[in-house]
C-alpha cells in the first residue's frame, strides 16, 4: 500500500516526486522563513544570555562581599551592558534595583551605583 505523503508546512496531499516536501514554491518560501526567523530568536536567546551571564560576574567581581558602592563608569569600562538585567525590585521607599540574577544595582546620584545581592525577602 502507498503511503499518502503531505507539504511540511501547509499538510496538503503531495503529488509527484516522492523526495518534494512541499506542495508549493509558496510553502517551501513560508517554511524558509520560519525557521529562519527560529534561528534569529534561537540567537537572540543566546547573546542575551550570554550578556546577562557577563554582567553577573561583572557585578560579582565588582562587589564579592555582595554591597558596594562603585562609580557607574568602572562597571561599563568592565563591560556592563545596562540594557540588559533579569528582573527589577522596588523598595517601599520607591527604589528600584535591576538584578542580573543574585546580583542587583541601585543607580545612585552623581554616576554611583549600589551593588547588593538577592535576598529572600524580596521574593516579594
Ligand atoms: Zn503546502
């Protein structure tokens, strides 16, 4: 019995050759550009990832003992990317400290920053 093959990506019955996996130069186009478009957000994924990792270690071994207050300038000349944190916490008082992971900023005044680490209790 023969097997009924389909188009990758549209799933209409395939005629003719049996090696096509496409129905059409349309679908062939369509799928090309979604996994293409997969590769790019694939990518995204991996830079960001990286940089997040990058400033970590930066914030690390700007601050071991998890708080110090350091000029905003020796963090980007390290390497900071300040685009780039995984999660945000606000104080009560109205503070709002970007973490990359444990470690976490304050921008002060006059080009400072507030290095701290993750505490339980802003889980928050
Ligand atoms: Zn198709």
């Amino acid at each position: 019995m023969k097997e009924e093959k389909h188009c990758s990506q549209c799933g209409g019955t395939l005629s003719g050759r049996s090696d096509k996996r496409f129905c059409s130069n349309q679908c062939r186009a369509q799928a090309h550009n979604a996994k293409r478009q997969q590769n790019e957000g694939e990518q995204l994924m991996v830079r960001i990832n990286a940089t997040l990792r990058r400033n970590r270690t930066i914030l690390r071994q700007a601050s071991p003992q998890g708080k110090t207050t350091i000029y905003r300038q020796v963090l980007e000349m390290a390497g900071l990317d300040f685009r780039y944190f995984t999660h945000l916490y606000r104080t009560k008082t109205g503070n709002t400290y970007h973490f990359c992971y444990d470690y976490g900023y304050l921008l002060l005044p006059e080009e400072k920053v507030l290095i701290v680490n993750w505490q339980p209790y802003m889980e928050k």
